[in-house]
C-alpha cells in the first residue's frame, strides 16, 4: 500500500543552519550569531557566518529542490533578519528575500511550510530578558503579525516553533547552545510557560489574519521510547515513559512536555511547584486549535515493563548496534510508535516535521556522493511510518532533515545530514544518491518501500 493521496512529501531546512550572509543587508543579530563566534563554543570554533551561502545561492537550491522532486519545502524564517532589533522597525531587504523565495518555491509548484521560529532568537530581546520576561509573548506576536501581513497571501502552512527541548533545555538550563545560560530549575520552567504563551499567540495571528485559510502545527523532539516486546506490558511501559515522568526524570524535555500545555492545558506535576502564580489563566492563551502535531525523531530507545518496582525500564543498548554519526541510534519502529502514540493520546493527525541520518559520505572520484546508509535509512523508517498509515492512523507527510548538509549547531559543520553534499569552502552542490533514491520513493507515494 502506498500512503494517503494526499500526503506530504518534503525536505527541511533552517535559516541559521543554511542561510549565511549574518551580517548583510541589515540583519540583526541572533543568539546564535554571539555564540557560535564565541572561542570554545562550536566544534573547531566553527561557525554560521557562511553556512550554506543559501542567501545568495536561492536558485541553485531551487533546482536541487525541484530535482529531488518533494511538493514541499519547510524552511524557518530568520526573526532578526525581518526584525534586526526583534520588535519595531522592519527591514526590507530581509522581508524581500523571503519574498523571492517563497515566489520561486511556487513557481516550481514546492508548497512553502514555514517556521516562525528555529532557534535564531533576536539577541536585543534576549538583552530585554528573552524568554524570562513575560512580554515577550508579545513580542512574538508582532513578530508573526509582521509576517502574517507579508506573507500569508502565498504560505499557508506554518509551524510556530521548533524544538523548544533544544533551545530551552540547552539554551537557558544547561547552557550548551545559545544563548549559553544555566538558570535555576524554576527559572527555567518559567521560560518553558513564557514559550507555550508565545506559541499561543502566534497562533491567535496565524488564525485571525492570515488571507489564505490556514493550516498550523507545532513541532516537538526528542528519541521515542519504543516497546521492547508488542506485548500490552512493554506497551504501556514505552507510554508510561513517553508521557509520565518520574522524579528522576525532572530535567528532561520531550513530548509531553511541548504537547501537554497546547494541547491539553496542563504541565507534569513536577513543573507545578515552578510556575508562576497566573499560568492557568494563560492557558486559554496556550491551548489553540491545531490541524496536527509535528514531531522531529530520529532515534528510539527501547523499553519493557519494569523487574522492580517501577512503571519502565531501559533496555540496554545493543553491543555493535547501528548508528549514525551523531551519533544516534537506528531505530526505525520509533516513527511507527510515535505516530501511534502521540495520535492516541492527543486525537490529532500527526506530521514527521523532520528525520534524517547524519554520515561520512563525500564526493567520490567519479564525482558523485554514493551514501547507501541513508538510502536504507530512509527506506526503513518510512516503512515502519507508513505502517501507521496502512493501520488508519492519520498521518500527513514526512520532511527529510535535511535538504543540505549544513551547520549543525554546536557540532559545526562536522555532521552530514543532507541529501545535497555542501562543499564548505567552494559552496558547491552535489546532489547525492540518496536525494534520487528518495525521488523514486516520492513519485511512488511510498509504493515501492
């Protein structure tokens, strides 16, 4: 069977990751753009200044793009790069840029998914307090509000975050990725509310402004806890660990974390103690309607019921077992089991918003990229997905991450997830193997799988 006629088939990017020219055409400045330029922060002291060049090379993305034949593009925009200060004054020459390239993904009949917000958070709003001050659910309203107005006469597929895991976990707890804090716990699960109500109101703009009727998600992350066994037993432990922390869980962020406020309007327990006194009456604000869920899985861990005495228990990790060169692990039934799970839990349709597998692969002397691993990559996690949709759950489309390899964050550009080879120092594009395996593949609408 193939998946639904209607189904979605694209290839995902982000602005920081791809775009470059950090310091053109009026550009404010990012959290990023501080902390990848700061000694000791990125792999090799690398950073996204360059990146892919894609500000300039908007065509020769184009053709790779029409090349690997997807009917979608998802692509973040860059908030310092519209708002250089984050709030007030536009910058054309950013707002322009958008403009061509949402125009030439149309031309070439790509449907543009975009996503307000990828990490790039504007680095005045963060001297303003960032996602500690409550404002700034306001300032991301204007922001969309901004963006809504240019834009949604063309796009109307949108995505309000990415991953606040990542850049709120790691950003404002830990401290390992921009903008680099280690807050306290509390104050931390405050920025987590602040978020969930900057979501919220984007929303109610996406929804009340947009010109085209649109379509609107939000994108969780984090590796799947996947049954061990398909017994009831190990079932119910893989769920228990999805969505029911333990209190030695306390710090970890994944899927119900980001799903639980927006859709069901309440926190795990052990997040209660931290927020403020008016988070429930902010609530109304966070939970708005949503056409589906998105979810970003790359990896799984397998779990059974518990010997002891609690709900789970983690299997160890197999001696030898596949990975990548993140590196991590190869399992492909986590696309299933998400799929599965989070649609039973939450009623909602649900979206692969990004999967890919990072490699070694380099352009060979013949000139190609021959990358097999991610060939059978793709193959076997499409078909544990689209085990979901031959079992009737509502599944949308899948987005490979990623359409170039790129600056991988804190990794620099050590990690190749593309299925367009970047040559980092001449900017050239090879499209690789891979990106033609997974044309075959779309033009089948999964058939051949």
């Amino acid at each position: 069977m193939s998946f639904p006629k209607d189904f979605v088939w694209g290839t995902a990017t982000a602005s920081y990751q791809i775009e470059g020219a950090a310091f053109e055409d009026g550009k404010g400045l990012s959290v990023w753009d501080r902390f990848s330029n700061e000694p000791g922060k990125i792999f090799e002291n690398h950073n996204g200044n360059t990146a892919c060049d894609s500000y300039h090379r908007m065509n020769e993305d184009i053709y790779a793009l029409k090349e690997i034949g997807v009917n979608a593009y998802r692509f973040s925009l860059s908030w310092p790069r519209i708002l250089p200060e984050g709030i007030g004054k536009v910058n054309e020459k950013g707002m322009d840029y958008y403009d061509r390239l949402i125009d030439n993904l149309l031309e070439n009949n790509i449907t543009p998914y975009v996503t307000l917000f990828h990490w790039d958070y504007p680095l005045e709003l963060l001297y303003k307090g960032g996602f500690l001050n409550r404002d700034c659910s306001k300032w991301f309203a204007e922001y969309t509000q901004k963006v809504v107005d240019r834009y949604s006469d063309r796009v109307a597929n949108w995505f309000t975050q990415n991953e606040p895991p990542c850049y709120l976990l790691n950003g404002y707890l830990t401290g390992g990725m921009a903008p680099g804090l280690r807050l306290p716990f509390g104050d931390f699960v405050r920025t987590w509310h602040n978020n969930m109500v900057c979501h919220g109101e984007a929303v109610k703009v996406i929804r009340s402004e947009s010109k085209l009727k649109p379509s609107v998600s939000y994108v969780a992350c984090g590796d799947f806890a996947v049954p061990a066994t398909e017994t009831p037993e190990d079932i119910e432990a893989a769920r228990c660990r999805n969505f029911e922390r333990t209190a030695d869980d306390k710090y970890l962020c994944d899927y119900a974390e980001c799903f639980d406020p927006v859709v069901l309007g309440k926190y795990p327990k052990n997040y209660e103690p931290y927020l403020p006194d008016y988070w429930q009456d902010d609530m109304k604000t966070v939970v708005q309607p949503l056409d589906y869920l998105s979810m970003n899985i790359y990896a799984g861990v397998r779990y059974k019921k518990s010997s002891g005495n609690g709900m789970y228990e983690m299997l160890p990790k197999k001696v030898g077992a596949a990975e990548s060169t993140m590196p991590m692990a190869v399992v492909p039934e986590c696309l299933y089991w998400a799929s599965r799970m989070v649609n039973e839990r939450y009623k909602l349709p649900v979206m692969i918003s990004e999967n890919g597998i990072s490699d070694n692969s380099w352009v060979f002397a013949d000139g190609k990229v021959h990358d097999p691993l991610r060939m059978d990559y793709i193959d076997r996690y499409l078909r544990a997905y689209k085990r979901a949709a031959d079992e009737g759950i509502p599944v949308k489309g899948y987005f490979y991450w990623s359409m170039l390899d790129n600056f991988e964050w804190c990794m620099g550009y050590s990690k190749r997830f593309g299925l367009v080879h970047v040559d980092f120092e001449t900017g050239k594009r090879t499209i690789k193997d891979s990106a033609y395996h997974y044309r075959d593949i779309i033009k089948s609408n999964g058939e051949i799988l």
